[in-house]
C-alpha cells in the first residue's frame, strides 16, 4: 500500500509538471515580479532578472543593461514604501523558450502623505536560461494622455 500511494504521489507530480507551458511558468515569474514589487523586496525582483537583462523602466533615462543599474534603479523606485499593483496582461508564447506578457497597468500607492496613481504600459519577455525562467527584457513608460 505504501509503496501505491508513492507511485500515485510521482506521478500526480509528473503531471502537473507536463500540464505547465511556456506560458505558465513565464506568468510565474511575472507574479513573482508583482509580489516583491507591492513589498518593495528589491532583492526579489533582482533575482528574477537575468544577468543580460535589458531595462527601460518608468523613470529610466537610458537603457540598463548590468543587474547592478537594475537594483539601483528599483531601490531609488521603491523607497517611497509600500505600493498595489494592477495589470491586465496579455501574452504570446514565441518559442518554448521565449514569452512576452505586455499590457496595461495600475500602480498606486502613498507618496509621503500623498497618495498617487499612475497608469503605464508593461512589457516582460520572459525567457528560459538552463532550468530558470528570468526576465530578459522590461519596459515600462507611462501611458499617454
């Protein structure tokens, strides 16, 4: 009986595993992303770059491209606490190695003891490196009048 239960256990693992796509394991990583980006974790979203990463963030006056840019540029953004984030993404999977998830997002949060919103474009190519999914390219810019 033991032995059974094992053998059900491996395999509802292994089919979970064959169920996930490109497409899911790349939406992880962008709700990763949205999780440390509401509890300003730099170090959580760092990680989840990769080391080649391409960066046009909201504020960004040129393209960063070392992750040390990527962690000054996130802790400069997120020193004002604790932010929401709301996206309504699409996604395309180009290869099984490559997924771009791009949309239109809400970010709102306390500024001092101001509180802000401010609606922008997103774009995340999301790609896998070895066994890891990583963010290789992210723009964002703000959305026009």
């Amino acid at each position: 009986m033991h032995r059974l239960l094992i053998a059900v256990a491996l395999f509802a693992s292994l089919c979970s595993t064959a169920i996930a796509g490109p497409r899911e394991e790349a939406l992880q990583v962008v709700e990763k992303w949205s999780k440390a980006f509401t509890e300003s974790d730099v170090d959580g979203m760092v990680k989840l770059y990769a080391p080649d990463a391409l960066f046009f963030g909201t504020s960004s006056k040129a393209l960063l491209t070392k992750p040390d840019e990527i962690r000054k540029y996130f802790e400069r953004a997120l020193s004002t606490g604790r932010v929401d984030r709301k996206l309504d993404s699409s996604v395309m999977v180009l290869s099984d190695t490559v997924v771009v998830v791009t949309g239109l997002e809400i970010v709102t949060g306390v500024r001092g003891e101001k509180p802000f919103s401010g609606t922008g474009r997103v774009t995340f190519v999301v790609a896998k490196r070895g066994s890891d999914w990583q963010v290789a390219h992210f723009h964002r810019s703000r959305l026009p009048n």
